[in-house]
C-alpha cells in the first residue's frame, strides 16, 4: 500500500504487546492498517532481551537505530544470550517521573523505534502505533522513537489528545516539545509539564522525520468536532470507538446507572451520530463489533472509512497473547462459556474496563483476593501535588496503606494491577521473591463470541491474520463484483 492510500481495516493498537510488530506486519502485508501497542514498550524490550532475543529480531532492530551508541547500550545492560531462568525474576525497574533520567529516554526511544521497524520491514504497507493518552510521560520521546522509525500513523485514545498533533509537528521540525501534566491536588492556575528536546537527545544528529497522520479515538461526535477545532495541529481522521469494545471504554454519557451484574448501562445518548461525523470532512473508522463482513460493510454504508477491528486479531496466529489462552478461549467459544463484563472498577485508570472471564487469572475473584498488592511497573499511577509542592505518584491498585498514605481517596477495591496482568498476558510476566509469578487478565470485546467464524474446521483451535482481513472484506469485494454476499 503507498502512503497516500487509506485502509478499510485498521487492526486494534492492543497493549500490552498483544499487538506486537509481528501482528501489525501480518495486517500490513494485507494492504490494511497494521498497528502496534506503544503501551510499555520499554519494559516489553528488556524483558525479550532478558528472554535471550529469541530469532534475533530485537537486536537486528537495534542494529538499524541511527545512534548505534544508544542501542549498544541498552544491549549491554539487558540481553541474556540463554535467556533468564524461568522462575528468576525479571530486574526491576526504576519508575518513570516528569524528569526522566538519560537513561530511561533512551529505552522508551529505541523501544517505540524498535517495534516500528520491525513492522516495518520487508514490506511497504503502512504501520500505525496506539498509546493511551492517560498514560502521559513516557508518551513524548515514545512518539519521537517511532518517528524516527517512519509511522505512518499514530492513534490515540484515553483521554482527549488536544496537544499531540502540534507535537508531532515539532518533532518533525527537530523542535523541543512538552506536555501538560494532569495534576491531582493542584490549584487551578498552576501547570506541569513533561518535556523532551530531540535536539538535546541525539546531540545535534536529528533525522528528518516525516510527519504520520493522527488518528485521536473518540466515543462522540461532540468530541471529534471539539478536537478538530481546537486541537494544536491537524487531525486526520477519528476511531470512533462504541461501548463494545475491548480495553477500556469510554463513561457513559450522563448519570451512570449499573445492571444486576455491576457494569455501567449505556443507552441513546452513547449511540454515535454518524451524519454529525460525516459533517466533519475527515474519515473516520467504525470500532466495537464490527468484527464480521456484514458489520464492515455496513460502516461503509453510513459513510465510514472502515473499521477498526481488535477482538478477531487478539486472538489469531500472530498476536502477542499465549497460545495456551488462545486456544482456551476459542475452546471456550465453542463451548458457549465465554463471559465478558464491562468492569467499572478494574482499571486504575478509573474508565470501564472489559475483562474476559477465566478461571486461575486475576477476572477471577478467589484468585485477585489472594495476590499480594504491589505497583513495580506504574504505567497508571497518577501524579498528584504534595504539600511541598512537587510530585508525587500513586495508584489505587497498590498497596492500599501505600495509597492512602499518598493523599488518596479513591476506592481501592476491585482495582487490578493492569500492567502486570497485561504483561503476563504475553508470557513476560513477572516472577515474585517468592517464586510466585503475575497472572494474566484477559481484555476483549463482546465480539469474541464470535471467533468461529474464521476457522476453517469445526476442530480447528486456529487461524491467522491474513484470514481476518479475507473474511472481513470479503463482502466489500462481492459488493465491488455485484454478487450477493
């Protein structure tokens, strides 16, 4: 696919690492959009490099990094030629804050360049890289780093990204940029900012870099039209993303009302007005459901670009989840005993968060209870001022003496440790002082009851993802042919 072409499918940014490089290569190899998750993309590095780099893939990327000092570095102090012990504990790692140590830039840096490249390569489709925009400070030099890599595209969502298109396009001039922080506990009028210079980080050896196209994730029209309007710089288009979903989802519009199961209940005001869409003049992509032919082509119907599709790609060959809880939970579809809820408490972030149900992963009560609380990663802590005026950091799912002692108020029960969970989800989860190792919590979208419909044989526990975008287009290409889908 050239640059200026536009996919119909635009395969979910899935984090953490489920939509790894080998997953967005396969999409892109299709002539759709191929998407990596930047989410925790430097800890993702070191624990393949502390794995021994099967394949060689990582230490081929860094090969290709335009500061081979840099890259030299980060080998050095992390790979493994055998790969750790099993049951040895991955090296901790030192939190990030607003003033990132050399170090820890050079890591988010060469890891969001890292995973691009190797999207990237042998091929000239296009790659997009999703970050969550409540996770703000690694966001700058990540953004910098896959830059550096040549993607095509970024998508965010989380949050309201009004800052990232002008920060793109400073990047690309070689510019210093900053971001504003959100700040707990801080008075009105006061500011915080992360901030990262290219110019200061590579020394004066800056490369140009071309600007990717922007692609914010939004849950309404009203705030597709406030970010076209007062965002920094140029939007692209939109992921209009419904309630469906996997991963996190946005609030319901208004005053929150739950079902017998505890999950927020979304109604009319949540349903997306296509037309006020349309009336923006920029494409835009249908997400949450629209895993089948008939779904893609009805988004196409209503005047979308597309779709974008997670659910049916988090669980095919190429994605980054265990091929053990692949095959269970297509197993399980089979079998009708999939259950997917809209948790309200899970995430830290404080959206709803979907998890899917199994037995021995921390969906499941009994097992949640019993892990000991611990915030090694941090993906999810917020900053908060302290009376002294700095700040600080915490999450409502760390230890809750920890927590409170921080100043903080907000509920604590059912709040599960996302980032390890997710890590755990990719086989790089990690292992205690006691031997213990992090469970995995499984997100989806109600769309995964509907997995079978790309396997090829009532005993088949598998398929790829060349075989999604076969299946998800191939009522586009009988509508092109006149023939009835």
């Amino acid at each position: 696919m050239n640059q200026g072409s536009q996919p119909i499918i635009i395969q979910g940014g899935m984090g953490v690492a489920v939509s790894a490089w080998q997953l967005a290569k396969a999409v892109s190899r299709t002539g759709q959009l191929g998407v990596v998750a930047g989410t925790a993309i430097d800890t993702v590095l070191i624990r393949r490099l502390q794995s021994g780099d099967p394949g060689g893939h990582i230490r081929r990327a860094l090969s290709e990094f335009p500061l081979p000092e840099m890259a030299k570095r980060i080998v050095n102090r992390y790979f493994l030629p055998n790969g750790k012990a099993k049951d040895a504990p991955y090296p901790s790692i030192t939190l990030l804050t607003e003033a990132p140590t050399q170090a820890q830039l050079e890591l988010i840096v060469v890891a969001n360049f890292t995973e691009v490249f190797l999207a990237k390569e042998d091929h000239d489709g296009l790659v997009g890289i999703n970050y969550l925009e409540k996770v703000q400070l690694p966001t700058l030099p990540s953004l910098f780093g896959a830059m550096l890599a040549g993607v095509d595209y970024v998508l965010m969502g989380a949050g309201i990204p009004t800052a990232i298109p002008g920060i793109i396009d400073r990047l690309c001039e070689g510019k210093s940029v900053e971001l504003p922080l959100k700040v707990e506990d801080a008075d009105r009028d006061e500011r915080f900012f992360a901030k990262f210079d290219p110019n200061e980080f590579t020394e004066g050896q800056i490369p140009w870099l071309r600007r990717p196209k922007f692609l914010p994730i939004v849950a309404s029209a009203t705030l597709a039209t406030m970010l076209k309007r007062k965002s920094s710089g140029a939007v692209d288009g939109f992921v209009v993303e419904g309630p469906t979903a996997g991963g996190h989802n946005a609030p319901p519009r208004g005053k929150t009302q739950y079902n017998d199961r505890g999950e927020p209940i979304y109604g009319r005001r949540d349903i997306v007005d296509l037309q006020a869409m349309q009336a923006l003049g920029l494409p835009f992509w249908l997400a949450g459901s629209y895993g089948s032919p008939e779904q893609v082509t009805h988004a196409l119907d209503a005047g979308a670009a597309g779709v974008q599709v997670g659910t049916a790609f988090a669980f095919c060959d190429e994605s980054g989840i265990e091929a053990d809880i692949r095959h269970e939970v297509i197993q399980s579809c089979k079998e009708g005993t999939l259950d997917v809820r809209t948790d309200p408490l899970a995430s830290p972030a404080a959206f709803p968060f979907k998890v899917l149900s199994l037995l021995g992963s921390l969906s499941d009560s009994m097992t949640y209870q019993l892990r000991k609380r611990r915030c090694d990663l941090g993906f999810l802590r917020q900053a908060f001022k302290r009376a002294d005026g700095t700040l600080g950091w915490r999450c409502p799912a760390e230890p809750v003496a920890s927590y409170v002692k921080k100043g903080g108020t907000e509920g604590t029960d059912g709040r599960k440790c996302i980032c390890n969970g997710l890590m755990a989800n990719i086989g790089l989860g990690q292992v205690d002082r006691d031997g213990q190792h992090e469970l995995p919590l499984i997100t989806c979208g109600d769309d995964v009851k509907n997995l079978l419909q790309f396997l090829k044989s009532p005993d088949a526990l598998s398929y790829s993802a060349r075989e999604v975008v076969s299946y998800l287009l191939s009522c586009v290409a009988k509508k092109t042919s006149a023939a009835p889908c």
